[in-house]
C-alpha cells in the first residue's frame, strides 16, 4: 500500500450523505451549504461563518471585506502556503513577509513587532498580520491580539493546518482572537470536502460583505413589485461551494475529533523515535494547546549526518513511502524573488527550515505498525554507514 504524507479518510456515512444531497432538488445554493455553516459555527465557536470553494478563495474574501488595496501592507509568515500571500496580491495590497520562531516554527512575535513599527516609521500603513498555525500547532493568538490591536492592525488566522487545535483548552480560539479566521477543507486536511474551505469570524459586517462578495457581490433583496430582483453591490466572485461537497463536511465534521486524536497519537511515537536525540529536531508545543497534527514536521540536520536529503525521499519511495517537504520559504519562489526582489538569505531562520524538514506521514487511516515501520526505515537509513 502506497503511504503519502496525507489522506482523506471517506466512509459509509459519507457515502450516504453526499448520495442524499445528490438525490435532493438542490445541488447549490442549498439547505446543505447553511446546514455546514451552522455546524462549523458549532463545533469552532464562532457566530458567522461561511462556506466557500477552497481556502485560498476564503483567503481573498477576507482581504475584499476588509478593503485591501495599493500601498497597504500585509503581513505574512514566510514559512507557509502561498495562498495567504497570493490572496493579499490579488487584492493589489503588498505581502511582507516575516521569519519564523525556530521553536515552534510560527511566525515570530518580535519580527511582527518590529516590522510594524518600522513601517510606521515611514508612514506606510500595516493593515494586517496573517498569521498560520503552522502545522496544526497555535501561534500565541493572545499575544498576536494584543500587538494587532496596539497597532490598529487587524489580525487573520490562517487556520488551515489547525482545523481541531485548542488554544488554552480551547477550540473556539481561532475566531476569539482573530478578526478573522480561515479553514481548508482540502483532501489532503483533517476534514474534507474535496475542495473547500470557510471563512469565520464572530463580527457581522465582515461576515455579511463576505458572504456578498461570495457570489459577485451581488444582493437579493425581495420587493413585492419586483421578486426578479438582484442587485450587485461590489465586484465579487464566484467563490460559491455545492450542497454535494457541504454535505460531505457535515459528515466529516463527526469525526474531526476522532481523526484528531489518531493524528496525536501518531505524533507521540514519532515523537517518541525522535525527540531529544542527536540530529533531530521536532515542533515545541505549549503545555496548554492541542495540536491539531495536520503535518508532522521533523528536522534533520542533514549536513551533520552527512546524508542527503533526497537520498532519503528515494530510498523510501522505493518502499512506497513518500514524504513531503512543507515549504520552500514563498520568498525563495521565483514570482516572488523576481516581482519583489526577495533574495536567498533574507530569512535564515526559514531557510535553514527549508534544507532540513521532512513531513512524515500523518493521517487517520494510517496504522501504527505502519508508522513504527516509518520510523524503523528513517533511522536505518540515517544511522548506516
Ligand atoms: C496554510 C494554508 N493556507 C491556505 C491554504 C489554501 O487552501 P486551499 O487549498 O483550500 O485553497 C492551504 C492549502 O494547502 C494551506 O496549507
């Protein structure tokens, strides 16, 4: 059996649910996109949500309803997914970026500070920080609240990696402490739809512009005289998500927590394998926050153990185990080194990330022999001679 870094998990349940939502009248627009949104507020505490296509395009609405534009600057951690930076560009504002903590590998909370006073500085408008729980692990949202709110910076949460972390016991951080908080629902995520993702936040303005620019901005307003009509009121897009794949987040949401807590269990014995032993190096959790383990990452100091990275991916790959590595630091894409002139060396705290993260496999259907087997091959590999 081939063994990737993540995989869906789809069962009978999920089966039956996305076959009633087939057989119903509605396949859009429907009761079972409200029904998702109902839930997800639910399970994550927040008062709005809104469901959208993936999460990048949530990413985008955010930066609409909040009036990104020209000259504004955005910040972003440069160890993450390109969609939050992409988003920002899509809006015409300017992603700066920021290092991470080499602790716990999320953005760090002295780089913001700096960054955000020196902007001032010049008179250049920081008009948010977007923030990602990298991996599954929170950032110090109470910590980034107050920064964002001392700067009258509004503050994002990336929360695609994260989607069933708690922050201080809590599931419902992610919308406390952000203005605004985004989910991926992406196969390879702790819960799926296919494509998908949703927009969450517990204040309404943002929420009603966003679920507006959802679907072209435009406003359904019934008038007795006129029941044909609709008028636009921004330039939205078409970022509407199907009853099918609704449904099946419905179903998946279920299980989030029993998936979660096979994903921690997983990480306790790579962990286990791992942590404290010479050339390793995994992701420092704080006592009070619940990883939500959508990632595994685990750091080798290649270059001590004189093996090569790639070596590794191969030798595995022939025994039908494939890693991943999350992420080539975005300022090192060639987009972003050409249009923003971004060069090697500007954050070596990622960099030095970059050359020695590997991304184990992680995921509810993947057994603990399996992983013990993972874990097995990694250290016969690295400690032959
Ligand atoms: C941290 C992060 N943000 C945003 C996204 C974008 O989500 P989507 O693929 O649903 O557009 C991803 C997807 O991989 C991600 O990992």
């Amino acid at each position: 059996m081939t063994i990737t870094y993540g995989k869906q998990y789809i069962d009978k349940l999920d089966e039956k649910s996305v076959i009633s939502t087939l057989r119903s009248k509605k396949l859009t627009q429907g009761p079972q996109v409200t029904k998702f949104e109902k839930v997800l507020n639910k399970k994550f505490g927040s008062r709005y949500s809104c469901a959208v296509i993936n999460g990048t395009a949530g990413l985008h609405l955010c930066g609409l309803a909040l009036g990104w534009k020209k000259n504004d600057i955005i910040l972003c951690s440069v160890m993450s997914f390109l969609a939050a930076s992409n988003a920002v560009i899509y809006c015409g504002a300017t992603p700066v970026f920021i290092d991470i903590n080499e602790k716990d590998f999320n953005i760090d909370l002295i780089e913001v500070e700096k960054k955000i006073k020196k902007y001032n500085k010049y008179k250049r408008r920081v008009k948010a920080l977007i923030a990602t729980d990298f991996a599954g692990n929170p950032c110090d949202w109470k910590k980034l609240s107050l920064i964002t709110k001392k700067f009258n910076v509004k503050l994002i949460n990336d929360n695609c990696h994260a989607i069933g972390a708690k922050y201080y016991y809590k599931k419902n951080y992610a919308s406390k402490y952000a203005d605004i908080a985004v989910h991926s629902y992406h196969a390879v995520k702790n819960i799926t739809t296919g494509e998908g993702g949703a927009v969450l936040t517990n204040d309404k303005k943002i929420h009603d512009k966003v679920k507006i620019l959802r679907s072209h901005g435009v406003l359904k307003t019934k008038i007795k005289e006129k029941p044909w009509n609709y008028q636009m009121k921004y330039l939205g897009f078409n970022y509407r998500i199907t009853d099918i794949q609704c449904s099946l987040g419905i179903s998946q949401l279920k299980k989030l927590d029993k998936f979660v807590k096979k994903r921690n269990e997983i990480a306790k014995i790579y962990r286990k394998n791992f942590e404290g032993k010479n050339f390793f190096k995994t992701q420092y959790v704080k006592e009070n926050n619940y990883h939500a383990y959508h990632l595994f990452p685990l750091l080798i100091n290649f270059k001590k153990i004189g093996k090569k990275k790639w070596k590794l991916f191969d030798f595995l790959a022939k025994k039908n185990i494939f890693l991943q590595v999350h992420y080539t630091p975005i300022h090192l894409q060639p987009f972003y080194m050409k249009n923003f002139g971004y060069k090697k060396g500007d954050f070596p705290i990622a960099e030095k990330f970059f050359e020695d993260e590997i991304s184990l496999p992680i995921y509810y259907n993947l057994s603990i022999k399996q992983v013990n087997k993972i874990c097995y091959l990694i250290k016969a590999f690295l400690l032959r001679r």
